[in-house]
C-alpha cells in the first residue's frame, strides 16, 4: 500500500486531535474529488514497517494527547490497500488503547465485499458513500455531501 499524506497532528478529519492517513488507491474516482492526486494506488509513497511503526509511536505520545486514528485517501477499503490497512487497525487496537479509528471509503456499507467488512470490523465509525458534487454542502460535518452517512458502529464512538 502507499500513502499521500500523513498528519500526526489534526484536528479536521474527526473529533479531536487525531493522526491521519490519506492512502493511495480509489476506484470510485468521484466528479469533484478534492483528493484526486490520491487515484493511483502507486502513486505516492510506500507505507513500510517503519511509517506504521511512526503511526502507532505517535498514537502512544503522550505529550500530544490523541483521541484516534483517521484514515482517508483515496479509498482506505481499495482491494490493494486491504491487506496493510488490517495490519494497522489490529495494531491500534491492541496497543493504543481507548484510541478510536475513523474511516472513509466510497463503498457503502451494504456493498463491502468480506475482506472489507473484516477491516470495518476494527473501525469505530465509517463514513461511507461517494462523494456526489450535486449533493455537496459544506456545511456538514466530516463529510462532503449529502449522501454520504456516518455510521457510529460501537458504543464509544457515538457523540
């Protein structure tokens, strides 16, 4: 898998300050995608032991207190991204405790093949659904349009 960006501060993509991983790889290639540079799942850089070693070091900082891991992209559900994206939510989970992780994809929950529902499975909350330019509205919260739904899937995670 590779990665665009990452942030081991923010305070824009989920509650409170987070770490954030903008992936690469997304088949949805949505009209109006602010993230279009993300498409290519070989674009970008590769995300090695050494950059989840740094994600997981920077969850655990206590000096910076961080609510929880945020993945984004490109899709964190593309297929090529399954497989590390797994690796690093079983990681958060049982070495950052109490750390929640928010995920967006373009899939739909209804339409998230095993593979992914096996991920989802770790998330807290999923935001899913393409983006859709007739529908957007910036003024919704942690999401870009209408369409788009956040799904609180465990009892911590609700506001």
């Amino acid at each position: 898998m590779n990665y665009h960006q990452y942030f081991p501060i923010d305070v824009v993509n989920g509650p409170g300050t987070r770490v954030t991983l903008f992936v690469s790889g997304c088949e949805h290639q949505c009209r109006g995608c602010y993230n279009q540079s993300t498409w290519n799942p070989g674009s970008g850089h590769l995300f090695d032991e050494l950059m989840l070693e740094l994600v997981i070091k920077d969850l655990k900082d206590t000096r910076v207190k961080r609510r929880g891991l945020s993945l984004s992209g490109g899709d964190p559900l593309h297929p090529g991204n399954l497989d590390a994206i797994l690796t690093l939510v079983k990681r958060v989970k049982e070495e950052c405790q109490g750390k929640d992780i928010w995920l967006w994809t373009g899939y739909t929950l209804g339409e998230l093949s095993p593979a992914q529902r096996t991920v989802v499975a770790y998330v807290d909350v999923l935001v899913d659904g393409k983006f859709e330019q007739s529908l957007a509205d910036p003024s919704l919260v942690f999401r870009g349009s209408s369409n788009q739904v956040i799904h609180y899937l465990t009892k911590t995670s609700r506001p």
